[in-house]
C-alpha cells in the first residue's frame, strides 16, 4: 500500500520545511519527484541529497508561484522531461505576525500573493495538464488556523489559510468530472528546528497544552499524510482537509 511507482510529483516549495520532507517522502515511495522554487541553486543541491537518499529521480526546477508565465512553463517543462504529471504538492508559504491593530497592509498582500494567489496560479496551471490526462492529485499544505483561531498575531496568515481550504474544496467539486483528488493537509504545530529556535519555551508550553497528544507534529507526520493523500488508496478522498493537529481541531 501507498506505493507510488510510476507516479510523477511536483512539490513548490520543496527545497526546504515540510516541502522538503514531503517531497522526500513521496521519492522514498517510488515517485519521481520535481522539486521547485525560486532559488535554483539551493534546490539542485536538495535534489542530490534527495536523489542519494532514496532509489528515485529528483529533479530541481525553478518557479515563482506568484507568476503565471512561470507557472505555466513549470507544467510544460515536467511533462516535457517525464511525459506527464500525477501529483502537485502545494508546500511553498509564509507567515508574518502582526497584531490586528498594526497591520501592515503591504506584508499583508505579500502574504496573499504567497499563501492564496500562488496556490490557485500552480492549482490553475498543472489542473488544466491533469483535465487533459483526467487524472490527477492536488495537495495543498494548509494549517489548522484556517478553521481555529488563535493569538499572536496570526490574523493575516489565518486569512490566507481559510482561502486555501476554500479554493480546495472548490476545486474539488469542479474537477471531480476530470477524476481529480484536491485535498489540504491541516497541520497545527510542527516541531521544525526553526520553530524551536524562534518560539520562546512559555509560548511552547501553551501551545503544547493545547493537543490532546501532548506533543507536537513532526514533520515526518506530515510527510506521511501527504504519500496517503498522493497514493491510489485515497483514490475516493477529495474536497478534504485532512487535520494531523494531535487532536487540537477535535477539541476545539
């Protein structure tokens, strides 16, 4: 089960963070992967360690999610190299914290153009490559924060994660005809080395406290429900945003 043999998938922004355990994972279940951002010599360096790491092909393409042209040449390119495209992981994002008061609008929009409009760009692009082929799978990287709030100055980011789980159902209902799964990971807290390097232990603690679990995600966990949701045995889930929150969603 949840082999990917055969499979080809792209992953933005998988040089790094859960892009880049994610598109690991995907290489170790078989899948050729396509690794892509903005920066390419940081990614062809992660693609050769990916590529030592597993028995996979792992490629280092460049895109910016926040213009179409690019985006449109990604797809041309992966299904030029490999003759097709089966999954596209939607990984790349960013976060700026500002109290509702303060905010700035121009980080805000930066935030939009990262977060949403370059999820529905890639989403548009590599859809209109799996409407043709009628199949395909499309994961988008969401956060629990788009359905819970919190403080902290999370109002600008929960924004754009709402959107995310939006335009993933959305997508879901228009291209069920076309045999194509668009599902959203969830994920509240993961335990990455920036994460503890940036968040003071008392913000921790009150974090913690808050899963059932009393730890946090790794990612490896999200890593995982990313091969379920890119493999045949989630062929009949679609329109879902799968939470790996540690319970944190079941409570409130």
């Amino acid at each position: 089960m949840f082999k990917l043999d055969g499979k080809v998938a792209v992953v933005t922004g998988g040089a790094g963070g859960l892009g880049e355990y994610c598109a690991l994972a995907l290489a170790q279940q078989g899948a050729k992967v396509v690794i892509a951002s903005r920066t390419l010599e940081k990614l062809q360096a992660v693609a050769q360690k990916m590529q030592a790491a597993t028995n996979s092909e792992v490629t280092a393409m460049q895109l910016d999610v926040t213009d179409e042209s690019s985006c449109d040449n990604l797809v041309k390119e992966v299904v030029r190299k490999y003759g097709k495209v089966d999954i596209l992981v939607n990984a790349h994002g960013m976060n700026a914290k500002m109290a509702a008061a303060d905010i700035d609008f121009t980080k805000w929009e930066a935030l939009f153009a990262a977060n949403v409009k370059g999820v529905m760009m890639t989403c548009k692009s590599f859809g209109k490559a799996m409407i043709a082929a009628k199949k395909g799978k499309i994961i988008n990287l969401s956060s629990v924060r788009g359905i819970r709030g919190t403080d902290g100055g999370n109002t600008a980011y929960g924004a754009t994660k709402g959107a995310v789980d939006m335009i993933t159902r959305m997508l879901a209902a228009e291209w069920a005809p076309y045999n194509i799964n668009v599902n959203a990971i969830g994920a509240s807290v993961v335990l990455t080395e920036t994460f503890k390097k940036t968040v003071a232990p008392e913000r921790m603690q009150l974090l913690l406290s808050k899963t059932l679990f009393k730890k946090f995600a790794t990612p490896e966990d999200i890593a995982a429900a990313c091969v379920y949701l890119a493999s045949d045995e989630a062929n009949y889930v679609t329109g879902q945003i799968m939470y790996v929150d540690g319970g944190l969603t079941a409570v409130g």
